[in-house]
C-alpha cells in the first residue's frame, strides 16, 4: 500500500517573556540523570574586580578607580545566560541546523 503523505503548518508565536541574549560560547555534556544533554550557553568577558582600593586625591575633581589596587576573582567571567535540556535527537538537529546557517553565511560573504 502507498504511504500516504500530507502537509503540516507550523505557526511560530513569540512568548512574551521571551529575550534575545548574546552567546560566545557553550558549556555542557550528558545529562547525569537523563539520556538527554545539557547545554549552558554563556557569554564570556574580562573580570570585574571584587575591590578596588584607590587613594583619593582631594584635590581631584573625580576619582579615578582605573589608578587603583585591583582584588581579582579570577581573568576571565563566562555568565551563563541560559540552560537547556535536550534529546540527543534536538541536538543533532540544532547542530546541524547551525552548520547550515554558518555555511550558508560564509558562502553569501565568498560571493561579495
């Protein structure tokens, strides 16, 4: 018997309490509990100092915290600005999804 095939629409709606985050990188694996994978995507930037201790010129019309004694938490902050959980099959559909739209980017930059 022939297999018979139909047409499906999807209507895409945005949640209203969806946002646009910038993203420089991943961070994850498989989850412990769940044959799933967990992805936390961050954005990564240089360390804001936990204190900074400036000698106050009384003089000076401002201060300048740049001339001060810097305590680091560490070089590099990556702030993670969303978790997922997904099935191994979402991932390799967003993985492929992805490549496809960065060759398709870099192929529309060849032909400028």
């Amino acid at each position: 018997m022939a297999e018979q095939k139909r047409n499906v629409s999807f209507i895409f709606e945005r949640n209203k309490n969806a946002i646009t985050v910038p993203v420089s990188g991943i961070f994850g694996g498989p989850a412990t509990d769940h044959p799933g994978i967990v992805a936390h995507f961050f954005i990564e930037y240089h360390s804001l100092p936990n204190i900074i201790d400036v000698e106050v010129d009384e003089s000076a019309p401002m201060i300048d915290s740049n001339l001060g004694k810097r305590i680091s938490r560490g070089d590099i902050t990556r702030e993670v600005q969303a978790t997922f959980y997904m099935t191994i099959e979402s991932a390799r559909s967003i993985g492929k999804f992805l490549l496809d739209k960065a060759d398709l980017i870099e192929n529309m930059n060849k032909n400028k």
